[in-house]
C-alpha cells in the first residue's frame, strides 16, 4: 500500500502598511508564502504549488497576490526606510 497526498505550508515573509481593499481601512497586512508539497508516505518530497498571499490585521480579509507584487510589497524602500509608507492594494 502506498500512502501520498499533500500538505500546505505558510511562511510569513513580511508585515507592511497596505489599505484593504475590503474594509478599506490602512492597517498593516501579513505577506505569506503559501507553498503546497507532494508527499509519499508523510514526507513532503516537492513543491507543487506556490502562491503568495496578503492577510488585514483589521479585517482578516485575504487576498491572492502575484510573485512580483509579494517581492514589491517585502522590498525595502529606498531612502530611510518605510515609516510612514501607505500602499494601496487594488
């Protein structure tokens, strides 16, 4: 008998200052990585899935987000930093 399936794993990448786009409120949102890893036997052996994802502190809306844009929003901002940048979520 063999045993396989899947399993789902989140690392947090970053937390920034986003509005939501659902309760529209600035608050500061969690930028996950969600990856997906085929296993045998219990034993994640390979990704199958990747998917970046955005989380409302306020709200606990989710929204999907691409590659680019998760890379965009965990970039460091040129200049002094990120105190007091708003980014808009659309």
């Amino acid at each position: 008998m063999i045993i396989f399936g899947t399993k789902g794993y989140l690392f947090p990448l970053a937390m920034v200052t986003l509005v939501c786009g659902h309760c529209g409120n600035p608050a500061a949102h969690a930028v996950r990585k969600r990856v997906t890893k085929f296993t045998l036997f219990f034993v994640p052996l390979f990704p199958v899935a990747t998917s970046y994802i955005t989380q409302c502190a306020f709200c606990g809306a989710e929204r999907k987000v691409s590659a680019a844009e998760a890379e965009r929003l965990t970039a460091p901002a040129p200049g002094n930093g990120t105190r007091g940048t708003t980014h808009h979520l659309r």
